[in-house]
C-alpha cells in the first residue's frame, strides 16, 4: 500500500517535471518560419506604401506584428546576401557573387551555418525554394545525388530551384535530386558552349518566346522562356513557371505538417518578384503594374497560404514568422515584361534612392516584419538591423554558444528584433559592388577608384552607387541619398573610412 502511494508520487512527480520540461522547451523554442523573397523592394508592400498592388496577407503580418523601417539584407544581390544570411559573415570574405547554375557550393561545409546551429538546439530544419548558393563541388552530375548541397550545411530537408528563375537547370531537386526525372533522359548543363541536341535557345528561336530577353538570357528555352545557359534532357523533370508557387507551397505545408510536433526552422525562400515574371493565370491582371505587380499579389497568396496552415494546425501564436527579401528591387532585369514602363506612381524602393545591385539605400532596406503573437506586441522599430544578425540572435534565443570565429559578423539584438529595444547595430555594412557603412543618421559610401559601371548594370537603367569621390549622407534629413556632405565633415568621412577599412581588411 505504502509502497503503491510512493510509486504514484514518484509517477506523478515525473509526470509534472516532464510537463515543465516540454513546456519550456517550446517557450525557447518556438518554430521559426523564414519567409525570403526574391528582389522585393522597401515600398512594394502596401504597408510601407505600395499603390500598385495589394498585399493584404503581408498587411496583416506587419499588422500583428512588428514592421521594420531600417533592417537590412547584407548585399544589395541575392548569392552574398544568402551567404551571410546563413552564415553570419559577410559576403566579402568569401568573395561571393552571384552565381551561375552549375556553379559549386558556395558556403564551407566544415563551418557550422545557422540550419546547423539551430539543429543542434533540436530543430528540424528544411529549406524549400530558391537555392543560389552552388551545388556539388563542380562538374555536377544532375542524374545523381548533388552533393554537397543543403544536407551537408544543416539542413534535413530541400526542395530546391537549384539557382535561379533565369538560370538552367529549369529543374527541382529534391533531397538533392532532380524530382521526377526519367533516367532515360538524362540531364547535361552547361554553361558557355552550346550542347548538341540541347533545347532550341532563345538566340536562334525567338518565335518560340513568351517574352523577348536582353542578350544575356538567349540559351535553353524551356516552357517557352530563353535562360542563361545551356541545357539537354530532363523533359519530364522541367518545371513550369506558372506553377511554381504552388509547387513550393505545397512543399513547405508539407515539411510544416511532418514537423509539427517538434520545433522546426523553415527556410522558405520564393522566386517570387525575380524574373523571368509570369504569373499563373489565378493572378493576372490582379495589380495594375503588369507581371511584376502580379507575381507580388501572388508571392502575397502563398504568405497567406502559410500563415493560414500555421494557423489550422495550432501553431501559428508560438511560431516566429521572419517576411523580409534578399535584395532591393529591379524593374528590367532581362525580360521584357514593361515593369518600368507600367510601375506609375508605385514606388518599388519606397522614399529610397537605388535598386537591386545599388549600394544606396533601395538596395538593401529591406520589408522586414517579425510576427510571434505568443511575445510580441505588435509596433514598427526603426533599430538598425541586418540580415546577418539572425544567426548570433537565434542562438541567443535557442541558448546555442557560439564557438570562437563562428558567425564572425553576426551581432545578437534578440531584443531589438522583437521589439524590446528600438537600440540595435552601431555600425553596419552595406555591400553591393562597393561598400556602405551606417552609423546613426550617417551613410558612408567609399569611393572606387575604378567607378565604371559594368555594361550589364548600364542596361538595367540603375545607379549602382560608385563613385570617385567619398559620399556621406544623412539619412534623417535626406532620405534620397541627394545631398553629399563629406566636405562639410571631413571628421566623420574619416571616422567611417577608418571603420570600414579595419572590417575590409579581416578578410
Ligand atoms: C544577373 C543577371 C540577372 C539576374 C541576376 C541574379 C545578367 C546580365 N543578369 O547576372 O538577370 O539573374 O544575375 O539575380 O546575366 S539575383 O537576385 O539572384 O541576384
Ligand atoms: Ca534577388
């Protein structure tokens, strides 16, 4: 008897112990849901004043949550901003670049990334959508596992577009495999050299395009849209443009739905706003900006879709959704689709000066907004954040120690990110084809001595930034980058010169 009551204390003791223990592993560990989008700008949201389009799913995150006016991707391209994203060091250090399709893994699989470090701290983690970070190690065999990729850099799962929208292989990999491929058809890449038997380009059969394309974008036509580089086999493996985002969509429920009873991290990262920009027919014509404000109302569709699978399996009030974008927008980036021409009165950039590729503002202010209704009340920050300080804040979060020259770059501001400080970076770099640095209300932007502006750039209509001489501006009082005050405080330019040469020179 006695014996029995000491055994249903013990049991019961166990029982509650356990209870706490779950109860505070989900506290700390709440879900992390990472939505990346691709080349969306400051102002193309309708909370920061978008007019072209509507984004109400994107609205009601900011809405409940808290909307970010000066946090910032690490590069103003997509490659480097991945990289330090992932790894918390700047893109320079790795002399990151964007890269071609066959290009080889980009980031070092011996460092631990932060898929890595939040696996460690129990996560599961996948990663579906746009890679652009490298596969293999050159020389990939597409009929075969491609490796190294995601698994060997923390993630457990991937549902990929290998590089980009633009870029062959117009393939999914799955696991590191290309889905639904016939090994009969075997798939060859090849960048430069046209392959015998490859699929017709885009230079020798325009009649074949559903859009025309600048001189870059003219090898393998696949669904009717000329990329960059050359391509053969793989019939039944090609995507359709059209349907990607609901491919993807349905991909990411899916790892949501088999990881719902532990703490996971979602890497979701769309193709949306990239080009080449065709929208699926669910969604054209839904703005008045032509297929660039469309594929936005549809990028808007599929954050609905995911807030609302949170939401339907209990998850949604202790999951951290992260919406924010890898670099500033870009009107012509190849194809043809009249962005410039239809954009009117929208502002893709917002009050910024720049774009895509552009070391001004536009380039990487990014949309940022952070939802978690289980601790954070919603409010906008003006705290000075980047991208590359998700890593050392996650840790902080998920209590992970950070080992001597992990994250080099990466700063935690756990509480600035949800909204318990609006005090965040001192100093911040900015990287694209040049280097800015912030401080405060300062912007510094270092001279080239070789300021030529690569053609390709040229022909996108975009000031990238460059200039010959130091730049200063402040961004309190000017906002649009017009007004260079570095004669008026040589004392500063020197402060921030001095800075930034000491970060450029730990390479
Ligand atoms: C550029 C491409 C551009 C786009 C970009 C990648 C040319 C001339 N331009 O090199 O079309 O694909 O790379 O965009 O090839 S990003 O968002 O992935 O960085
Ligand atoms: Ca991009």
């Amino acid at each position: 008897m006695v014996k029995n009551l000491i055994h249903i204390i013990i049991l019961s003791f166990l029982a509650m112990s356990s209870a706490t223990l779950y109860s505070q592993t989900s506290a700390d560990k709440p879900n992390i849901v990472l939505i990346y989008i691709d080349d969306l700008g400051y102002g193309d949201i309708g909370v920061n004043g978008a007019i072209g389009v509507k984004t109400p799913n994107i609205d009601k995150l900011a809405e409940n949550g808290i909307n970010f006016t000066d946090a910032h991707s690490a590069a103003a391209t997509c490659t480097p901003s991945r990289y330090s994203l992932l790894t918390g060091s700047y893109a320079f250090r790795k002399e990151a670049e964007i890269l071609e399709g066959d290009a080889p893994l980009l980031i070092d699989t011996t460092i631990r990334t932060l898929p890595g470090m939040l696996k460690d701290a129990g996560y599961k983690t996948g990663v579906v959508g746009k890679w652009h970070l490298g596969l293999g190690n050159g020389n990939v065999d597409w009929n075969t596992r491609v490796s190294p990729g995601p698994a060997e850099v923390g993630f457990d799962y991937s549902f990929l577009i290998p590089a980009t929208g633009d870029r062959v292989p117009t393939v999914f990999l799955e696991n590191q495999y290309v889905a639904n491929l016939d090994p009969k058809d075997p798939i060859t890449v090849r960048y430069g050299k046209a392959i015998e038997g490859g699929y017709p380009t885009g230079r020798e059969h325009p009649e074949l395009l559903k859009q025309y394309t600048d001189n870059y974008h003219l090898s393998a036509i696949t669904n009717g849209i000329s990329r960059i580089g050359n391509m053969k086999g793989g019939t039944d493996a090609l995507w359709v443009d059209e349907e990607i985002p609901f491919v993807l969509n349905d991909k990411a429920t899916a790892f949501i739905e088999d990881n719902k009873e532990q703490p996971f991290f979602l890497f979701y990262s769309f193709h949306d706003i990239h080009q080449p920009r065709v929208a699926n027919v669910k969604f054209i014509e839904s703005s008045t900006m032509g297929p660039r404000g469309d594929v936005i109302a549809q990028m808007d569709w599929s954050v609905g879709a995911i807030v609302d699978k949170l939401e339907k399996s209990g998850l949604l009030n202790n999951t951290i959704i992260i919406f924010t974008s890898d670099n500033g927008p870009i009107l012509d980036d190849g194809y043809v689709d009249y962005a410039r021409e239809l954009v009117g009165e929208h502002k893709p950039g917002g009050a910024y000066k720049g774009s895509k590729y552009s070391v001004f503002e536009a380039g990487t202010r990014m949309p940022t907004i952070l939802h978690w209704p289980a601790k954070v009340k919603p409010g906008t920050s003006n705290a000075l954040l980047s991208q590359v300080d998700l890593y050392a804040s996650f840790a902080a979060l998920t209590h992970q120690k950070l080992k001597k020259n992990e994250a080099p770059d990466s700063e935690n501001h756990w509480n600035a990110w949800i909204g318990k400080s609006s005090k965040a970076r001192t100093f911040m770099l900015e990287e694209g084809y040049t280097y800015a640095l912030r401080k405060g209300d300062f912007k510094y932007i270092q001279p080239k001595k070789d300021a030529t502006i690569p053609q390709w750039i040229r022909l996108k209509y975009v000031d990238p930034g460059f200039s010959t001489v130091p730049q200063l501006y402040n961004l309190k009082l000017d906002p649009g980058e017009t007004k260079n005050l570095s004669e008026a405080h040589p004392e500063i330019v020197k402060e921030m010169e001095n800075r930034l040469s000491k970060i450029l020179k730990n390479k």
